[in-house]
C-alpha cells in the first residue's frame, strides 16, 4: 500500500480488526520509509451499482462521495472517524442491499440525514442545508422546527415524569410519624414530664 504522506509502497500492518459486523476490515499500517502510520479498509468487491441524479445523469456509487459530504457536514463535531466510515459503511451495504443496479440519489440523501440527526442535530442541519439547497433562514427554520418540537416534547415529558415521582414520594410519607425519643420520667423529648398532683391532707 502506497504511503499517502512519502507515497512510497512499503510499510507493515501493526494491527488489523473486523469492523461493521464483519463487513470490513480496518488496518493500521505503518511506513518503513518516513515512519508514519495510516488507516486502510478492506472490503468485499460488489456488484457495479449506479447512482441516478435528479436529472436522470447515472454515475458509479461512490462511497467516497458519501464519506467527504459526512466530512464537511460534520468538520468540529464531537464525531471520529470511526463514526464517519460506520455511517458510510451502513449506507452503502443498504443501498446494495435494496437496490440492484441503481439506486437514486435522492434515496441515499434522505438516508444520511437520517442517520445524521439521530447522531448529531448541528451535523444534520448543516448536510441538510447543501442537500435540499437553503435559500435563507426560513429554510432553517422549518427545517429545525421538527426537531425543537420533539425536544419539547421529550422535555415536558421528562417533567411530568419527576412530578409524578415527586408526587408519589409525598404519598408515601404521610401518616408516618417517627417516634420520639423519650426523656426522663417517659415523657418525649422536648416536653416537660407532667407534674405529680398532690391532694392536701384534711384537718
């Protein structure tokens, strides 16, 4: 494998695991010339699938395509590289798998915004901008107002959820009342014990 930093082929694979349910395989290699270490998958070759375009243009599925939009919708995010080529990697195989020779375009869109927004909502409104072509905040807007609304949502249902609890709490501990400790003579602590009453003596 060429090196991508000195572009000279001679290196040796320092570790090597399979990864995507057994789909790739990831290999860390490194050069024997400049002493660099770099990434490479290994992977099943498949049957030639086409991409159509919105305007009927074929092309080849391209997972690189796929992997450079995920890098820029996704560039400062707290999201690896690792998470990157599992969502390529999960793309590709259900394009393939419900596809047999073409799949449109529009098909594998819908799919990284989806995959998108339940990994990262700031990554999803930014793929989602280039993809369906935002022409001003009003496009942002609409296109947030799902996802605010459900975390709305989920947030009034979280409230409910800790009154109840509160409320079931409260129940619970009325009509309990702890004894108190008893003091001298057996009266509770913090009460003066009764005084004896003495009957005066006839004359």
């Amino acid at each position: 494998m060429r090196c991508p930093f000195c572009r000279v082929d001679n290196d040796r694979v320092i570790d090597s695991r399979s990864i995507d349910d057994g789909a790739n395989i990831r290999r860390r290699r490194e050069c024997l010339s400049c002493r660099r270490r770099f990434t490479t998958y290994e992977r099943v070759e498949r049957q030639a699938l086409s991409v159509v375009k919105k305007g009927g243009v074929r092309e080849p599925f391209d997972r690189d395509k796929i992997r450079s939009g995920l890098n820029i919708a996704c560039g400062k995010r707290p999201i690896t590289e690792h998470d990157i080529e599992a969502l390529v990697s999960e793309i590709e195989s259900e394009c393939y798998d419900n596809y047999e020779s073409e799949v449109p375009s529009r098909a594998i869109g819908e799919r990284v915004m989806e995959l998108l927004r339940g990994v990262d909502q700031v990554a999803y409104v930014r793929f989602a901008s280039v993809y369906r072509e935002f022409k001003d905040a009003r496009d942002f807007v609409d296109e947030l107002e799902p996802i605010l609304a459900s975390d709305r949502a989920a947030a009034s249902d979280r409230a409910a959820a800790s009154d109840r609890a509160a409320a079931r709490m409260m129940a619970g501990g009325q009509g309990i009342v702890a004894p108190r400790a008893a003091g001298p003579g057996g009266a509770p602590v913090g009460e003066r014990p009764a005084e004896a009453v003495v009957e005066p003596r006839g004359r």
